[in-house]
C-alpha cells in the first residue's frame, strides 16, 4: 500500500466513524451497556424461534423431548440407498420408453429391474440397453423371473433358426447368442417340419423358453408350429404384432419373413420377445385346449 493509499483510506475511516458517534452508535449515546464491558442487549427479529420457553411454564417438558424425540428420528433417517430398498410400490413405465428414462427406472428400483407396462414400448436406444442387461427389464405382470408353473424363465435359452442365409440375422443372433440356442436342423426351408418338431419337444421339456424362426414363408411356418399344443406362435409384421401376440396369447414363437427386415425391426421385435417368459392368460389356454379337440 503506498502512502496516498493509507492516508485515503484514514480519512475514509475517520469519516466513518464521526458520523457513526454522531448517531450514538459508540462512544455516546445509549451506550450504557458497550461502557461496561457488558454484553449488548441483541434479540432476535420478530418471528424466530429463539428456544426459549420460560414465558411458557404449559409447555415445559413437552417441546424439548419433543425436539430430542425429533432429533433422535433425525439420526435415523434411512439413508438414499436405504430408501431406496423400501418396499413402495413400483410404477410401471408406459408410452414409448427412452434410453435415460430406463435407465432411471433402473436405478430407483429397489432390485435394480424396471418395470414396464404391457404396451409400453422402448425407443431404438432404450433397446440397446435392454439388450446388454435383459434380466433387469420385466413386463408388469409377469413374475421377474418365474411363470405360475415355477419354471425360471429368466435361465432358460431361445432356440432361433433360419431356413438359409442373412447378415442381418447372423448379426442379430451373435449380438444375442448368450440367450439363443441354434437349431441342430439343416437351414433349409424342407427342414422346417422338423425344427418345429425339434422347437416344440423342448418346449415340453422346459429346455428352452421359446423360439424364433427367420423364414422366406411365414405362413408356412405359423401353420405348421401353430399345429402343435406347446407352441403358440405368431407373425412379427411389425413391433405392433408382437406385442400384440404377447400380451394377448402369451406367445412363445416368433415368426420373422427375414427378407423384409432390416437389423433394427429384426433387432427391436426379437427383444420384445425375449424380455419376459411367455404366459398364455387362462381364457387362451382354454380356448386353445377345446380346440385342440376339434377333428
């Protein structure tokens, strides 16, 4: 600080507090008490609790056990990770689900699963994510990870084939293939009585969840699969269809006319499929069965 700085800053300061004692603020004034030495007489505004309830001989007791009563439920407040684990109800999503919204739900989820509803359908990129982790994406509805029967879906493989060749397919399934499970048949379309004969014995046998088939002629195929009682197959034309046929017959074979897809639809159709155990609702499984008697 340079001289002419100091000298400022004393007249600056001298100014101060002239009018400061003109005001009575120190050194005259109701200064009784600052004389002394004493503490100076300061309250609080009007309005602020200041703890003290001496004028209040009712209430003595009561609002400090109260307060210590409130602090001890303070202390022991769940923390976020811990209210999370609370058992509040899930809300399913609904709509068209975006890759952040999932994600959220994701995270809010006491078990780290999100919930959707029934219609509710993912964006492209919410089925990217969906694909790196299915186990924690499940329908409203359905049990996370076993039918009525007790069959644990969630362990169980898809058993895929294709009556010849396609990359869009061959990218489809190697980007899957820690779910699918090849047919052993030949990808020939004459082998496709013996797929579905192959696709509906394991069915039976809880070795598999379900099928997805990549055909030239879907209604070869749905009419061929459709004749056996384990499978209840349906035409993935469209997101639409298969949602359709999942949460209306609780389908468990997709039927995919590959030369018309692209690997989005393709992609988008087979994980709608494999995001959840098929469960046929009752009024199908009886209808189906009194059908199955028909000549």
């Amino acid at each position: 600080m340079t001289e002419l700085e100091r000298q400022l800053v004393q007249m600056v300061a001298a100014q101060v507090i002239a009018v400061l004692r003109e005001r009575g603020a120190f050194g005259g004034g109701n200064t009784a008490a600052s004389s002394r030495g004493g503490p100076a007489d300061i309250k609080p505004p009007i309005g602020i609790c200041t703890g003290d309830y001496s004028k209040f001989p009712e209430l003595a007791g009561k609002l400090h056990a109260a307060v210590g009563s409130s602090a001890s439920t303070a202390s022991h407040q769940p923390s976020l990770q811990e209210a999370k684990r609370s058992d509040s109800p899930t809300i399913a999503l609904n709509g068209i689900i975006t890759a952040s919204q999932l994600q959220a739900a994701m995270d809010a989820a006491s078990d780290g699963v999100a919930v959707l509803a029934a219609d509710a359908r993912l964006s492209p990129l919410a089925n990217d994510l969906a694909r790196k982790d299915p186990r924690r994406i499940r329908r409203a509805g359905v049990a996370a990870s076993a039918s009525p029967g007790g069959i644990d879906f969630s362990s169980l493989l898809w058993m895929w084939w294709i009556d010849g060749s396609c990359p869009v397919v061959q990218d489809v399934t190697n980007e899957r293939r820690a779910r699918l499970r090849a047919s052993s048949a030949n990808r020939l379309p004459g082998s496709l009585a013996q797929v579905v004969r192959e696709l509906s014995s394991a069915i039976r046998a809880r070795q598999v969840a379900g099928g997805i088939l990549f055909v030239h002629n879907a209604a070869r195929a749905a009419c061929l699969a459709n004749r056996c009682a384990s499978i209840r197959a349906v035409v993935g034309t469209c997101g639409e269809a298969v949602e359709q046929g999942i949460s209306e017959l609780g389908a468990n074979v997709l039927i995919i006319e590959y030369p018309h897809h692209g690997h989005r639809s393709v992609s988008s159709m087979v994980d709608r499929m494999m995001q959840q155990g098929p469960q046929a609702p009752a009024a199908v499984e009886r209808d189906l069965a009194d059908l199955h008697r028909c000549g």
